[in-house]
C-alpha cells in the first residue's frame, strides 16, 4: 500500500463522531481539476495531540469526550506518514498531530475518496507500505 502523502495540503473540513471519528479532508488541485476529497475513518482508540501539545487518548464512540477532535477543524495537513505495520500519522499547520496504531483484533483506519488511493488497515495492519 501506498502512503497517503497527497493529503498534504488537505484541509479538516469536517469532524464527524457516532462509533467511528471522521475526518473529512479535501485540496483543491494546483493549477484547477480535481484535487482530494477524502475521508479518514477511525475505529479504534488513538492519540491525538491538541494545538498546544497535550496528548489525549480518544475511543471512537466516547461522546464527549471526543471534544478535542473539533480543534482540527480547518487545519492543514503538513505530513503524513505510515509506520511498522499501518502506524498512521498526520501533523497539522497548527502543531495538532494523529496517531493511529492498528489493532490486533479490528480495523483500525481506513481512508477512501477522490484523489488519494484506498486503503484499510485491518485487523493485525499491514506492512507491505511504500513511499
């Protein structure tokens, strides 16, 4: 699988919570056309570093206390990377950062949409990723 580096750039146009966190994610491509617009799935606890630098570990499906996502609205993405066996992990312009590790027994994340390839960390990840 192919590290998802083309959502540098990618702007949190959405944040959405039920039992999975949403990230909707989109760049308007340079020099006009399609760009991305992409949506980030995650199903299983993760870190998330707020703007400040605090680290918080969030689970999908934890109403309020989900709160800290929100501050990722409107925020760039400055890098993205894939670690060991589908480690996700995204800074933003304002020093907010993800992380994601896969999950021995769920899917962890998945990405889909335009201007980006597919990919689903299943149960276990994976570590067949390339740069």
């Amino acid at each position: 699988m192919k590290v998802p580096t083309a959502l540098i750039g990618s702007h949190v146009e959405c944040t959405a919570f039920d039992h999975q966190v949403r990230l909707n994610l989109s760049a308007p491509a340079a020099g006009g056309g399609h760009g991305v617009d992409a949506e980030l799935i995650v199903e299983t606890p993760f870190l998330l570093r707020d703007a400040s630098g605090e680290w918080h570990e969030l689970e999908p499906g934890s109403g309020v206390h989900l709160a800290p996502v929100l501050g990722l609205f409107g925020q760039s993405i400055t890098a993205v990377d894939v670690q060991d066996c589908g480690g996700l992990s995204i800074d933003f312009g304002d020093g907010a950062g993800l992380r994601i590790g896969p999950d021995p027994r769920f899917e962890s994340w998945h990405l889909l949409g335009r201007g980006i390839s597919p990919v689903i960390v299943g149960p276990g990840g994976d570590d067949r990723w390339e740069r």
